[in-house]
C-alpha cells in the first residue's frame, strides 16, 4: 500500500505538482484575507481545468473554469470591500437549511443529464462537489463566515472523489484543505467578533 502510494506520488505530473503548491497559497492566502489570493486562484485552477478532463470528471473540469472567472470577480470584490470598509459577514443559519438541500438536489439533477454522455460511477458526487463549490466560491467573494464550513465538507468528498481518479496529490491536498478551512474559520470568525465590539461601542 505504502509502495503504491509512493509510486503515484513520484508519477504526479509537474503540472500537478504546480496547480496543487498554487492552490494552497490561495488559501493560506485567502485564511488570511490577503487579496493575492485570488491570483494563486486563476492560475491553479486554470492548471485543474485541463487535468481534471484528462480523468474524465467533465464537473470538476467545468468547476474550475468557473473558478477562474471567479478568481477575478473575488478580486474586485475584495478590492471593493477594501474601499468601502466592509468586514465579514455572517448568515443565518435557517437560509443554510434550505441551501444545501436544494443545492444536493440540483447537483442530483445535473449528475442524470451528463449520465448518457460520460461513463463515470462517480459523477454524482462529482456533479454535486461542482454545485455546492459555486455557490461557496460566491460566499468566499462576499466574505460570509460560513464559507469555511461548507469547504470543509467539500473538501472532504474531493478528497475521496480525487483519490478514487488517481488524482492521488490533489486528494492529499484536500485532506489538508480539512484543516485549512477549520483555520480559515477561525481567522475570519475572530474577525467578525472584532466587528461586533466595534459596532457595540460605537
């Protein structure tokens, strides 16, 4: 096991390798709300859009050419909010409620209309990792909390999701990308406490 495991590691593409040391900047970077980020973004993703066709995830494929229009829409928008003071926002947690499941729901609906064209037994988890991770990638523009949380659920599917494509670095990745969103939580979390104080005293 341990062999194999090495053996994918060591065939990982340099392609791989680049798009997976960008996406963790852009994390680090986005934890931190530094607006680099969304630079590590373009290019990581726009690396993943080419890799995850190659492996037949047509969603994932898809998912990160939509993350590459968001990398610049996320700038602006961080840019925006530099100018005009905005801070983390958070939403209720009834509007999550209807969220997700219409969200799982969609991501069901999109898997039954790509069945007939592409032959993949994992193209509902794909479908739906691709749904729930742009409307998250809105959120993370918008800077709302919750953001953090719903990527540590995708997270975790992609994980599983990659490793079972041979994807095994990038299924690495997201196993760590767990941790980076409890991380990213916490960071914009403290922040928005810090907003909350400053309102109550002002």
């Amino acid at each position: 096991m341990t062999d194999t495991f090495m053996q994918q590691i060591v065939a990982t593409s340099l392609a791989e390798w680049l798009a997976v040391g960008l996406a963790i900047g852009y994390v680090w970077l986005a934890a931190r709300q530094n607006s680099w980020c969304w630079l590590c973004a373009f290019l990581s993703t726009a690396i993943y859009t080419y890799l995850f066709w190659q492996v037949t995830l047509p969603f994932q494929s898809l998912l990160n050419f939509f993350y590459m229009i968001m990398a610049v829409y996320g700038y602006y928008q961080w840019k925006k909010g530099q100018q005009t003071a905005a801070g983390v926002q958070s939403w209720p947690w009834y509007w999550h409620l209807a969220i997700v499941p219409t969200l799982l729901l969609a991501g069901w609906g999109l898997a039954l209309v790509a069945a007939g064209q592409f032959n993949n037994e994992f193209l509902w988890l794909d479908a739906c990792i691709q749904v729930l991770s742009v409307v998250t990638t809105f959120m993370v523009a918008h800077k709302v909390l919750q953001n953090w949380v719903y990527w540590f659920f995708i997270n975790l599917a992609s994980a599983y999701l990659y490793a079972q494509s041979g994807l095994i670095l990038s299924a690495c990745l997201f196993t760590g990308y767990v941790g980076f969103s409890v991380y990213g939580y916490w960071q914009w979390l403290g922040q928005w406490k810090m907003q909350h104080e400053s309102h109550a005293y002002n």
